[in-house]
C-alpha cells in the first residue's frame, strides 16, 4: 500500500538520521577521548616543576599592559620549562623565535601558547567595541572579530583576551569602551557573536583564535566607576545583570575565562569560590581560566592573603588554571604540593586543560602552524578588511542632534571649516586596545572629509585647542576661519588614553578647554555640527541646548575619516543606536534604562518624589537611542492574545513606516515590563530587537515572540522562574519611546 510505504520511508529516514546522530556523538565522543589519551599521555611524562612551569604566563618586554618589575628573566623560565604561557609577544618573527627556543631547550618541548588582546582589530583597527555594539548588528560584529582573529593568527597569536563582557552602568569607568554597555540581553548577544567570530568552527583551523570571556565577575560595577575599585552588590544583581553574557560566552562555546581584579561582595574574584561553582557546577564549563594580570598576586594587597603561598592555595580552589604575569604559581605551588597542602591532582586537572587548549589549537601537531610570514604579509590591512572596518565604522556612528535636518551635508559645499583636536588626528581614533594598529595607516577625519568634497570646496582647518591642555592661543584662527564657512564641523572629544584601563575619569565633561571653544564657535552664529570622538558617554548638556546637530563618532579605528565623511554627506544614512545611558551631568551617575520605579517614582514634580532638584531625572539620551536622516513611523503595534499561559507563546506584530526622504535602517526594539512581582522589577527590559532597512514610503510589519522563558527572573527564593501577573509589552526606536499593549501571563 502506498500509505505503507510512506511509513517505511519515515522510518528508515528516521533510523538514518538517528544512527547519523549516533555516529556523529560517537565519532566526537572517539575525538574526545583520543583528545584525552594525548593529554594523559603527555602529563604522564612531566615532572611536578614542568605541570606547575604550563601554569605560570609571563608577558613579552615589547609591550606592557600592566605593572611589571623589568628585573624578571623570562627568558630563563622559558628555556627551563617554567612558562606555558607568553603574553604581548607578535608577529611571526617573535613567536616563531620564541617557539623555536621552547622546542629545542625544553625538555618535554611542550608549544608555548601565545595570547594577546585583540580586542577590537589586531592590524585593521575596527571600533571600539562599545561604538561597534551600536550597530547592534550582530552579523557585523562576528565577521570583525573574525577578522581580527584572520589577521591574529597571521601575525602567530593562538589565543585573545576577548571578548570582554564585562556590563557597565557608570561611563566615569575607562574599560566601558571595551563592553557592550549596559543591557545584559543585548550584551549576551554581542558576546555570543565575539566568541563565534573569533573561534569560528574548529579551533585547529589556522585562522581561529582561542577566545576569552573575561572579566570574570563583574568588573564594570566598580564603585565610582574607578578602574580595580569594589564590587558589592546582591547574588540577584550579579545574576540578572552581570552574570548573563559571561553565561552566553560559555554557551557559545567559549575556549577559556579571565578572572577579573576587584573584589566581589567582600571576596577578590581571583579567589572567589562561588564565581567558580557558577562557572563550573552550574554553567559546565569545562575550559580554562587564567588569572588577569598578577590578580593572583594581588590577593596580598586585597588583604585575603597573607603572602604567595596563600594566594595560591585560595586561587587553586577558586579555579585559577594560569597564574598571568604573577609569578606566584611558579614560585610557591610546588612546596604545597610536596607539603601535601595542594594535591597533585590538582594541579593536573589545570595542566590538562592547559595541554587540551594546546592540542585543540594544533600547537602538538605543529608548533609552527601559525608561523607563516606569506600568510602575515598578504593578510594584515588588506583592502577587503579596510573595506569591512570602514563599514564597521559607519554603523557604529549614532546621529543624537540633527535640527533642520542640517546633515547631510552637500559634497559642493564652498567653504567648509573642520576645526578641533580630533579633526587631523589619526593617533586617537584607534582607541585604547589598538592591539598593532598604527596611527600611520589610519585615515583622519579630515582626510576623510578632503576625499569626500568637491575638488572646488575649499576646506579650512584649525586645531583650536588640545584635547586637554589650557592654551586659548588657537581660538582666533579658528574663529576666524569659522567666520568665512558656510557650515562648520566642530571636531571634539576624548584622547585615546582616557578611555580603557586605569583611565577612570570623575568628570564626564569634554576635556580640558574644549567646551569654551565650543561656545566661541557657537556664539559666531553659524551652522555648527558637532562630531565627537570619545570612548564612553560625555556630560554634554550644554552643547545638546544649543548646538544643531551632533554626531557620536567614539573610536572609529583605522577607517573612521572615510565613515564619518560617508555619514557626513551623506553616503551612508546613520543607523546606530546607544547601547549605554547619556547622563546630563556627571552626578546623575548611574543612570541607566533597566531601573526600577521605587515607591516615589521621580517622573513629575511633586517634592517627595525620587528625583534632583538641578537635574532631569531622565538621561539625556537613552538606551537605544538614535536618529536617521530619514524618518520612521511605528503603528498598529498589536498582540496574538491579550492572556497567555506558561506554555504559550505571545506573538506581538508592529507596523514600521519609512516616512521620510531617505532609505535607511532602522533597529526596532522590544521592551516587556512585569508590573508586580515576588520582588520588585524593571520598569522595562529589552528582549528582542529588528534591524531592517526600509526604502521612502515602505512600510514593513515586524513580528517578535514572547514565551515564558524570556519572563523569567530571580524570584524572592532566588529560584529562576515566571510568575503570573500582568505584564506590559513595548516595541519602539528606542527605551523612552514606544507603543504599548498589555497581556496577561496565567499559570
Ligand atoms: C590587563 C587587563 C586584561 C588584559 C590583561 C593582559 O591588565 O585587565 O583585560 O587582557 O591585562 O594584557
């Protein structure tokens, strides 16, 4: 019967998949344990000072990035076997030299592993990652760690210290470039695509780094937002907030963790037991963990030990596989062990993590893999990955002030006046983290803009100040040439060293003179645009009151002259949008989008409400928050049902309009709030959003699902679960605008 044999096709087809399946479990688990027989063969051969040598990474004198005594001799550690690790350490040269020292004077000549912070480029800078994450283009982000990870790997690194997604709430903390702002949803997204790109499919790929979620756990919380400083919040905080893009790094497979510096609730993290059961009880986390620079080390000034003995035993037990640039491992571990302190099996359970990373990379097979000069030569900076970087750029600009649609800009301009410290600069728009990119390949502003014109347009440029010193001398030449311009381009903002580590500032206002000579070019009466260029969010007020149009360019990296100049005149329409709050001043800190409402919410102007007597209680701009040159209208935002149950699924449709004259994208975002609960919650969080692109006049309906699982929070047992109530659902531009509908969750 013809039914019959429909039925014997299924079940043969089912039998097929399933015995495939089968066959693929079983021929990764034959992988895995051949995997596991090379290691054990390997630790089977070492001595107790060779496993304790594979834990203990030093970094290379050609670059620092961190405080180091310079009388260390590395070099001795390396040729006696006492380093598994080399940090700071590039290029084919150096890599191949140091392996070559390795394998021939070694005795078990095990490969070093080379790791580096490649972190938003290694050759080809791309934006700093927190203006990239303004694209919210995830596609975008993954192909520039990828890459970054093509041009590391060129160059012989096996192993990057990113991504870092670490959330920050307080722009005063330097390493905020770094993240991607202050949503863990959208945070734990971006992190996914980092460690996507950077590993790709399989790390013994010659193009594929070994990434790295760091700064395990919640660095960004610093009080006072200053760089190292405490940590101390609630397991509930931690886990809703800090937790989730560290979680999704681990569920996208990411190769190994960095501990991070500050203490967490009373405990340093690099000795923090609980981070490590989360990490590894809870997570599965099966990888390795290196210490961030001497953290180990650093539990003696943190005060929860007495010396290195102690830090180590406190490090070993809270997870620390690697012991970065402190010394403590190499020096004290083997006492306790012979001491019976630490047990030997210990250490080998690092050690095997350790050669496991090794043999996924390759390095056993051989050593030299990613030694090929032909392939750094031909790789690094090519046309195709400046083309990808200047891309990169473009997305990550977010148009804030466009009043009379001043921009676009028209490319036959007559005279146009670039002024500011930042305009012919090539040093400062590759950021902190610029890994081996060089300011001599970079393209400025300015020349950006002179490629861009019409060969009449005559361009005047004056510096008018530097980025923080007190010299007034330039204002009148930039007065001057300002006074002759049909539109001026104020360039201003951040160098590139006070953003990044150890580069917290107490004032988010612009540097040093900046804002007078903002105001003298101001008060000449002319169309002024702002550009600034800066690694977190500025204190700009006054400049938003009274400027016309303001573009936020931060770190552009390598290709930022040509990006800005497309957005300028526009050859591309600005579509980025802020991943982290724009405070008005800088004692409005923290203010972020996903607060709670508190019992005197602080929205009207009654006395006793939570609010300041000087300033907005709302930022002065929001999480999401972006303009276009064009416009987009949002309409008939609509729900499946108005009463789901726990095993339901809410479909909400809204309408998206381009009403304006330009195409251009839009990034469409859906806000659930939960208006009661066991504890108290947001006043909203993001839970999904749309990139989509729209022609004049086209209008598209966008469809977002809600299911249970995206309701889920730490309820007052601390268990992770949905609870009934009411919720409301909002879909908008960004966090202060949207539609709104309500629904019901049942049991
Ligand atoms: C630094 C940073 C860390 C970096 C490491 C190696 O101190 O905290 O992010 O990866 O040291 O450079």
């Amino acid at each position: 019967m013809k039914g019959d044999k429909h039925f014997i096709f299924i079940i043969a087809l089912i039998a097929l998949i399933s015995g495939a399946c089968r066959n693929k479990n079983i021929q990764q688990n034959q992988e895995d344990y051949i995997l596991e027989r090379k290691v054990d063969s390997v630790l089977a051969l070492m001595t107790l000072e060779e496993k304790i040598g594979q834990m203990s990474q030093l970094s290379g004198r050609w670059e620092f990035t961190g405080p180091v005594s310079d009388d260390h001799p590395y070099m001795d550690d390396v040729k006696n076997g006492r380093v598994g690790s080399m940090l700071n350490i590039t290029g084919v040269k150096q890599t191949r030299e140091l392996q070559r020292i390795t394998l021939s004077e070694t005795r078990l000549g095990i490969p070093l592993l080379f790791g580096y912070d490649i972190i938003h480029g290694y050759k080809t800078i791309f934006p700093v990652p927190l203006a990239e994450a303004c694209s919210w283009d995830l596609d975008l982000i993954e192909n520039s760690a990828r890459i970054a990870a093509e041009e590391g790997t060129a160059a012989g690194i096996h192993w990057t210290f990113a991504p870092m997604v670490d959330i920050a709430r307080d722009p005063r903390w330097g390493r905020i470039m770094e993240g991607a702002g202050e949503d863990p949803y959208l945070g734990a997204l971006v992190a996914r695509a980092r460690v996507r790109g950077y590993q790709g499919d399989d790390l013994s790929n010659i193009n594929t780094l070994a990434a790295c979620a760091k700064h395990y756990a919640a660095y960004g919380a610093a009080e006072g937002g200053r760089d190292y400083n405490t940590t101390d919040m609630s397991e509930r905080t931690l886990r809703e907030i800090y937790l989730p893009p560290f979680k999704s790094a681990t569920e996208e497979g990411v190769a190994t963790f960095m501990k991070s510096f500050n203490e967490l609730n009373g405990i340093p993290a690099s000795a923090n037991r609980m981070l490590d059961y989360i990490l590894r009880e809870e997570w599965g986390f099966k990888g390795m963990v290196v210490s961030d620079w001497n953290s180990v080390g650093e539990l003696i000034p943190h005060g929860i030990a007495r010396n290195k003995k102690e830090a180590a035993i406190l490090a070993m037990r809270a997870g620390i596989d690697m012991d970065m640039q402190g010394n403590v491992y190499n020096e004290v571990l083997q006492e306790l062990v012979e001491n019976k302190i630490i047990p030997e099996k210990k250490i080998d359970e690092s050690v095997r993590k350790i050669l496991r990373l090794k043999f996924q990379l390759g390095l056993f097979d051989d050593p030299y893999r990613y030694c090929n000069e032909k392939r750094e030569q031909e790789l690094l900076l090519n046309h195709e990955y400046r083309l990808a970087a200047r891309k990169a750029a473009r997305e990550s600009i977010v148009l804030l002030k466009n009043e009379g649609h001043l921009l676009p800009l028209d490319k036959n301009i007559r005279r146009l006046a670039i002024i500011g410290p930042l305009a012919d600069n090539r040093y400062d728009i590759l950021g902190e983290w610029r890994g081996r990119g060089e300011a001599k390949d970079a393209v400025s502003l300015l020349e950006g803009i002179k490629l861009k014109v019409d060969a009449r347009t005559k361009i005047a440029y004056s510096e008018g100040c530097s980025i923080s010193g007190e010299d007034r001398s330039g204002f009148k030449q930039a007065i001057s040439i300002a006074r002759k311009a049909d539109a001026i381009l104020l360039v201003v903002g951040e160098s590139a060293n006070m953003a990044g580590e150890g580069h917290s500032r107490s004032s988010l206002d612009l540097p040093g003179i900046q804002h007078e000579l903002v105001k003298e070019i101001y008060n000449i009466g002319k169309p002024v645009i702002m550009i600034l260029m800066n690694g977190r969010p500025l204190a700009i007020h006054w400049e938003n009151e009274h400027l016309p149009a303001i573009l936020e360019t931060w770190q552009l990296g390598t290709e930022a002259g040509n990006a800005i100049a497309d957005v300028i005149f526009g050859d591309y329409n600005p579509s980025g949008k802020l991943v982290v709050s724009f405070p008005h001043v800088t004692g409005q800190i923290p203010v972020y989008y996903n607060h709670k409402n508190t019992g005197r919410p602080g929205t009207n102007d009654y006395r006793f409400n939570s609010k300041y007597l000087d300033n907005p209680v709302e930022p002065l701009y929001p999480f999401g928050y972006g303009l276009s040159y064009t416009s987009f209208s949002y309409s008939n935002l609509r729900l499946s049902t108005d009463t789901i149950s726990m095993k339901d699924t809410l479909e909400v449709r809204v309408t998206i309009k381009n009403t304006g004259k330009y195409s251009g994208e839009e990034i469409v975002q859906l806000y659930v709030r939960d208006l009661f609960g066991s504890v108290t919650r947001p006043v909203k969080e993001l839970k999904d959003f749309r990139k989509i692109h729209l022609d004049p006049d086209e209008e598209q309906d966008i469809i977002f699902r809600i299911h249970t699982d995206m309701l889920k929070f730490y309820d007052i047992h601390m268990h992770r679960k949905a609870e009934p109530g009411h919720f409301h659902v909002m879909t908008g531009p960004n966090s202060a605008e949207y539609l709104q509908q309500e629904f019901i969750l049942i049991h």
